[in-house]
C-alpha cells in the first residue's frame, strides 16, 4: 500500500484530501472496492471548489482524450435521490446542460454517476459499465 505522502506526490491534494485517478477500467461497484482496498474511497466532490479542482485535474491526467471517470455518486437506492457512497446526500451538483444532451436522462437504468475528462460534467451511466476511477484519501496524518 502506498503511503499517504506517495499518494499526494503521484495525484491531487485538496485541503486535507488526496485524489488519485486510476487509468485502469472497473464497473462502480469494481471502482469502489478498489478504492477500499487502497485505504481510501471513490471521489465525492462536495462543493464547487472541490469539483472545478476535481476537474482540472482529470482533465490534465487524460489530456487530450475524454475518458470518463467514476464519482462516489449514485442513486441505486431511490431514483433522483444522488448519494455519496458514504450514504450522505449529495447537495451540489455538476450534471452536463446541453440542449442535445442534459444529464441525469438514464432514469431507473444509469444510476451511477460518472464525470467526464474534458469538461468536469457529471453524467449518469449503466453501474456495470467499465470505466476509469478516482479515489480519494484522508491525509491529515500527512500534513
């Protein structure tokens, strides 16, 4: 297992937090156990600033391609009700908004959400859909 100051070097820190994108494919229930495995667990972007950070960082990891990754961010448990996968609510929200394609638009069918590397929108996806993840880690041990 990586120490605490290797993840923060080799990803992204945030305030307390380190984030580390996994170039390698998983479903979400895959991601999230991957993510438990390493001490940590999938990205949960809570506010503005920690999604535009979020962002700027998976997009400069994948630049120039767009490879979408999984947030901790579902709604298997009621439909509409988006959730981290610490089972708190999710209160801000960075859903794509285009006239061609406004996300969530999955319904009772994509329930995980996933952001995209070349904007930072959120959309919403099939769960068993093999993608990229990002984890996140507590690193105040570190600072």
């Amino acid at each position: 297992m990586l120490k605490e100051k290797q993840r923060c070097e080799k990803g992204h820190r945030i305030g307390y937090k380190c984030y580390l994108v996994y170039n390698s494919q998983e479903d979400y229930a895959g991601a999230s156990r991957k993510c438990i495995e390493r001490g940590g667990r999938m990205a949960m972007p809570r506010d503005r600033k920690e999604q535009e950070a979020l962002a700027d960082y998976v997009k400069s990891f994948f630049h120039p391609g767009n490879w979408p990754v999984w947030l901790g961010i579902n709604d298997l448990r009621s439909e509409g009700l988006y959730l981290f996968d610490d089972g708190t609510r999710v209160t801000y929200f960075q859903w794509r908004k285009h006239f061609l394609s406004s996300q969530p638009d999955g319904g009772r069918r994509e329930n995980c959400v996933a952001m995209s590397s070349d904007d930072g929108d959120w959309w919403d996806h099939y769960c068993d859909r093999s993608m990229n993840y990002m984890c996140e880690f507590d690193d105040r041990v570190a600072l």
